[in-house]
C-alpha cells in the first residue's frame, strides 16, 4: 500500500486534537446541531467536547430521528461464538491475556458444532466468531475451517480476532466471511503502549493500518472501535475514531 491511515494519522497531534475539542463554544455546538450531521468532523468535534454537556437532550432527539429515518424500527442481533481463549498477548485489561494463569480452551469442529445447534435453537442467524491472539492455535487455516463449518448454518458471518494479511482475509471471503471487527482500543501512542505490553498487538502501526488490508481485501463491513477508558481523555479517542471511520 502507498497509503494508509498510519500516515494520516502520523500528521495529526494527539494534543492539539484535545485542545481543539476544549475550545469548542456553545454557539458551534448549536450549529453542529442546525446542520443535522452534515458539517463532518467538524460537528462531531463539536458535539463531543465539554460545550455540549448542556445540549445532551437536543442530541439524543436529532440522533433518534436520524437514525429511525435510516434503519426504521429494525434492530439487529447478534450472538459472540467463543472460539478460543488462546492468546500471545500481554494487555493489562484482558482477562485473556497470556500472562493470567487461566485454563485454556479451543473448540474442536465437534465442539463448533455444538455450540452453533444452541445458537439456532435460540434463533440467532448472525454469529461473531471470538478469539484470542494467537496464530499458532486459531491461525488462518482454523479460522477458515471454522467458517466452512458454520456457513451452512447462519445468514451472517463475522469475526474478532488477530488483525491478518489481506490476503488471509481474501482466503476467509471465499468461506463466508461477511465482516470483521477490529477495535483499536486507544489511539494515544503512549497509553497504547502502556496497556500492551508483549505480543504483536504491542505494534500500534500494525493495528492501525489491519482496516486498510480488511477494505483491500473486498470484506464488506468493517466494525472499528475504542475501549474508552484506557487514557483519561475519552473524546479525544472519540474524535480519532471518527477521523480512522471518515477515512
């Protein structure tokens, strides 16, 4: 790739992207809200930041029409399919990081199969397959095999595990692979590196960039995300999961 959002998030300043969010006035937020979304980032900043504590009802009203206006009155759900808790990773927050002296399990195609009758008998037809980070036990040979089996059996396939290859990604399409999860947990370098400590999720650009080879790849959906909590500046990893969405 000749670009990724690793570069354009190399331009940009953690720091200067707060203070931006701190200086925003009531009278931006109130434009923010007259244009109903269609100010981009630019309104998001302004609807995240400490001058729109006091508008939170408006907010929720425009996010209520808005979103009935595109999805009517359609929820959708989905089931987590546990397949491993094997993990190489060392992060300070996960109850599956290799460091907690815990059993560890990976299903057997058996096992799978088990699993997928309960789901169905609940009536769910969009599973999430769930891993750890580890791509030894539930590399891409298990992902794949796991996805064959289940394919006959769900409307809708998904995955959260270890970011992959494009092309490992292009060998999972052609087993049913709809869409992939990949949250960044934070995007401040340093907490990044504070709370992953071994393992290649430890490589702040590898995540980053795992979206890009996810679109290359032809995945249809791509699920980003943030675990607020891991700096003390929420809506600053707001606004840069707003900028990785809006690229």
């Amino acid at each position: 790739m000749t670009s990724t959002f690793y570069d354009l998030f190399s331009q940009t300043s953690w720091d200067e992207t707060a203070a931006a969010i701190r200086a925003v006035t009531p009278d931006e937020v109130e434009r923010a809200l007259s244009r109903r979304g269609a100010g981009g980032l630019e309104d998001f900043r302004a609807l995240i930041s400490p001058a729109a504590a006091g508008y939170l009802e408006p907010m929720a009203c425009l996010s209520h029409e808005l979103t009935r206006q595109r999805f009517g009155n359609a929820v959708r759900l989905f089931a987590p399919l546990y397949l491993s808790n094997e993990c190489q990773n060392v992060c300070d927050y996960c109850g599956f990081s290799m460091s907690n002296n815990i059993p560890r399990k990976t299903l057997a195609s058996a096992e799978i199969l088990a699993e997928t009758s309960c789901l169905q008998g609940q009536g769910f037809e969009h599973i999430l397959l769930v891993t750890g980070e580890a791509s030894r036990t539930v590399g891409v040979p298990y992902l794949r095999e796991a996805l064959r089996a289940l394919r006959p059996h769900f409307a809708n396939l998904s995955m959260e595990v270890q970011p992959l290859l494009q092309e490992d990604y292009e060998i999972l399409i052609a087993e049913g692979l709809h869409a992939v999860l990949v949250y960044q947990e934070t995007y401040h370098p340093e907490s990044y590196s504070r709370h992953h400590l071994k393992g290649k999720k430890s490589n702040l650009r590898w995540r980053l960039e795992t979206p890009d080879r996810i679109g290359a790849a032809g995945i249809k959906k791509i699920g980003l995300g943030c675990l607020y909590g891991l700096t003390d500046d929420w809506r600053t990893d707001a606004f840069y999961t707003a900028l990785h969405l809006d690229y």
